[in-house]
C-alpha cells in the first residue's frame, strides 16, 4: 500500500532515533560526570541507598576527624604533665637532699627551698596556661561538679567519667555493708617480764627490729614501737590510755588488706617471750587488716582498704571514705562538667564518651592525710626552713602518684579507646564508600560499551528515517505512469 498522508516507517524511525539521541545523551552525561545516578529517574531506589550511604560516611569521616582532636588534645595535656612530672622528681631530690643534714648547711637548705619555692609556683603555672584552642585542660575546667557530697563520710571523690545522657544530672548512692579495718595486734601484758628480747616488727612499709630489757612496761613499749612506726607502717599504744597494765595494741597505718602486722621475737635474741593475740584473743603473731565491703549505684565497688573504685560503661570514680565511718549509705550528685567527646557518627550516648581532668595546680595535688603541695613552699607550715623534710617528701610521692595515675589514665583513653576508635570507623568509612561507589559510580567500561552502540544505532537511525522519508516519492512513479 502506497500513502503519502502518513509515513508510519518515518515515526517509528523517529521513535527509535530519539531513544537512541536518548540513551547517547545519559552515556555522555554519565561518562563526564563519572556518576551512573545523576538525578532521580536515573535510578530512584539507587538514589536513596546512596543518599544515605553518603550521610553516614559524611558522619564517619567527621567521627574520625573529632578521635584524631582529641588526640591532640591528650598530647597537648600529656606533654604539659611530663613537665610536671619532672619538676616533681627534682623537688623530690632537693627534699631528699636537705634531709641529709648532718652534711648539709642552712645556706644550702635555704637554697634548696628557694628551687622548692620555684618549681611549685611553675606547676601552678603550668595548671593556669595549658590550653587547646582556647580550651584550659588543666586548671580544673574540665573536672565535673558534684553537689550534696558529705565530708564526714566522703574524704576525697574523684569522677573519672560520667554519662549524663538525657539527665541533668547523675545520681551516685554509696552503700557500705562491711566497714574497712586496720591490721591488729594486741599484748595483753603488763610488762615484759622474761629476760631481754628483741622483736621484729613488720609492716607494709618495711621491718625493723626493737630489743627491750626485762621488766620494760607496756609504755616504754609504745614509746619504742612509734620512734621507728615511719620505718614499719606499725603504730602501737596503750590498749587503755588509762591503765599503762592493760598492755598494748599494735595497729597498721593504713587500712584494707594490704596493711600487715607481723610482730615476732627473733630466735636468737634470749629465752623471752613476747606473745601476741588477734582481736579473737587467739595467739597470732601476723595479721591482715580489711577492705571495706560496699556498692556504687548497686554495682559492687572495687576496694582497697577505705578507697573505693567503680569503673563502669556510664560512671567511672574513685573515693576515699573517712574512718570515723563504718556502715551506712549516703547520696550525692555529679550535676556538670567533663569533657564531651563525639565519637561516632551519630549524636547519642552511646557514641559519646565524657572524660574529667582534674586540676593539677599545688593547692590540688597531695590530699588530706598528707597535705598539698602548696604547703611545701616557704611558709606553707610544712617547708623544708620548718624542719618537716618527711612530710614533705611524703606530699610530694603523692603528687608524683596523682601526676602518674592522671597521665595513665590519658595514656589509655588515647591508645584504647581513641586510637581504637580511628582504626574501626576508618574501615568502615572503606567498606561504606565501596559500597556507594557500586551504587552511584560509572562503570566506564560498560558505559563506553553503550556510548559507541548508541552511537551507532544514531548513524543507522538518521540513515533509516531519511529512507522512510523518501518512500512517499514513489507515488510519483505510479503518478507518471498515467
């Protein structure tokens, strides 16, 4: 049949001609972009998989980002501990130092204390000055605020780390069942009354021997026990303060099962006895002290003596309990402060992690028992111009202790959990943008496949369409015939 009105082989070479003009026109967009979705109808649910593929890999890349600042933050704290660590080490020297009197004069004491005096206004400095873009790290700005804790019960507290969560606070109940006790012995004599003897007297600082004469009263006992009980770790007294004949109790220094007593008579020191009994009144020459028993928000603490530690996924602290207390409960509250950091890809708590940094200035480090390290400077009341060299070696250990314990702690939120944190969320950043890439990306292989196909079919589709145009034109041969 011969028409020329309609040209039904022209519309379909038209029809497969702009598919194809179609098609050419997504492979070069595809193959300039280098992305095989575009725009949504290239791909709709391809779209919102990779959609949300970017999201979370934008959040991955930050998380990582926020790990390595704090990195540096630790490293900015640390390097400011190191230094003061030093310091101490060489305030502990000059203590140790001036102790030696016997060969050292006053001039060089009075020197040693002006370095003493020097190297402790530097810690403070150090304290004050130590910041991260503005941030202090070391003055206490990043240490939290409890509020309602009782100094009768609670000597010292320290927050290590706290997840507040959706409160505006976090509530903390200590509840001790079993009170902390020290190692004790008791000599329930009056006097010695054998022939002479020596005992040896250990503790958990060391041992020392004490050689008493026949007849030598409970009171002199005491007086000779104490002298050396900075030697020992073993104090004694008058079981009675009233009555010298009711003998003597020796107890330990500190608290908890790491305080011993070990009284003994030594073998070769005659035919004395010295006999000991425990608090059951049964002979025992050693005995151990206790660790008190309690629970931290229902979870059981770690004790050691009166110190009680509880390090959980959402509160981390440390406390001291006074030892006029025994058993009982008492509340307080953490209601601010920490450092907050984000370290994952999401904001909620469980990719937080909160970290304190307690003040390290003079008047911080040190703690009730022994004094502070601002009481070491002239004029403190425990100098080395007062006469108090054991005190103050005994403030600065502690110092020296807090300054260890506080960078280990960094130390283990930097390598365990931060460094950590990089490692995970880099390979799952790797395996998100796989994962995107197979969505989104151009396959430039295939699609120069295409690229040349649809090439091709335009070159054969103009040659086809301009055929079917010329179709009509053979009604004009039919036409001429006549």
């Amino acid at each position: 049949m011969a028409r020329i009105n309609t040209n039904v082989p022209a519309l379909v070479a038209q029809t497969n001609l702009r598919r194809s003009q179609r098609d050419l026109q997504t492979s070069l967009e595809r193959l300039s972009s280098g992305l095989r979705i575009n725009r949504g109808a290239d791909d709709p649910a391809g779209l919102i998989v990779s959609e949300n593929l970017r999201s979370e890999i934008a959040g991955v890349t930050q998380a990582i980002d926020n790990s390595q600042r704090a990195i540096n933050v630790i490293a900015t704290a640390e390097g400011a501990l190191n230094e003061v660590a030093a310091l101490l080490v060489d305030i502990q020297g000059l203590v140790v130092q001036a102790a030696n009197k016997g060969a050292m004069s006053d001039e060089e004491i009075r020197a040693n204390q002006l370095q003493i005096n020097s190297a402790v206004e530097s810690i403070t400095r150090i304290a004050n000055t130590t910041t991260f873009a503005g941030q202090h790290l070391l003055n206490g700005a990043l240490d939290y605020v409890t509020s309602g804790v009782d100094k009768k019960i609670v000597q010292t507290l320290q927050v290590f780390g706290a997840q507040f969560g959706q409160q505006a606070y976090v509530p903390v109940n200590v509840a001790v069942t079993t009170s902390a006790q020290k190692a004790q012995l008791e000599f329930r004599n009056s006097a010695i009354t054998d022939v002479a003897i020596t005992i040896e007297v250990k503790g958990s600082i060391g041992v020392a021997t004490v050689a008493f004469g026949s007849g030598t009263t409970a009171s002199r006992i005491v007086d000779a026990i104490n002298t050396v009980s900075d030697a020992t770790g073993v104090r004694a007294a008058l079981i009675n303060s009233s009555n010298p004949a009711s003998g003597v109790v020796f107890t330990s220094v500190g608290y908890g099962s790491k305080a011993l007593i070990s009284i003994e008579a030594l073998p070769s020191s005659g035919t004395g006895t010295f006999t000991t009994v425990n608090r059951d009144g049964l002979p025992d020459n050693w005995e151990t002290g206790r660790d008190a028993v309690a629970a931290i928000n229902g979870a059981r603490a770690t004790a050691d003596g009166l110190n009680l530690v509880l390090n959980g996924s959402s509160l981390n602290l440390g406390l001291t309990l006074d030892e006029t207390f025994g058993v009982g409960s008492t509340n307080f509250a953490i209601t601010a402060g920490g450092a907050l950091f984000q370290l994952g890809p999401r904001v909620d708590t469980n990719q937080q992690t909160n970290l304190a940094v307690q003040s390290i200035a003079a008047s911080r480090l040190g703690n009730g028992t022994v004094g502070y390290l601002s009481e070491i400077v002239q004029g403190g009341g425990k100098s080395l111009l007062d006469g108090k060299a054991a005190e103050a070696s005994l403030i600065v250990q502690e110092a020296i202790r807090q300054i260890s314990v506080l960078r280990g702690r960094l130390g283990a939120f930097e390598k365990n959990t931060l460094q950590t944190n990089i490692n995970q969320l880099s390979i799952t950043k790797e395996n998100l943008t796989a994962s995107e890439s197979s969505i989104r990306d151009t396959d430039f292989a295939a699609e120069t496949s295409r690229l040349t196909r649809n090439q091709i079919l335009i070159s054969a589709g103009t040659s086809v369409l301009s055929m079917a145009n010329s179709t009509p034109q053979t009604v004009l041969t039919l036409l001429r015939g006549q």
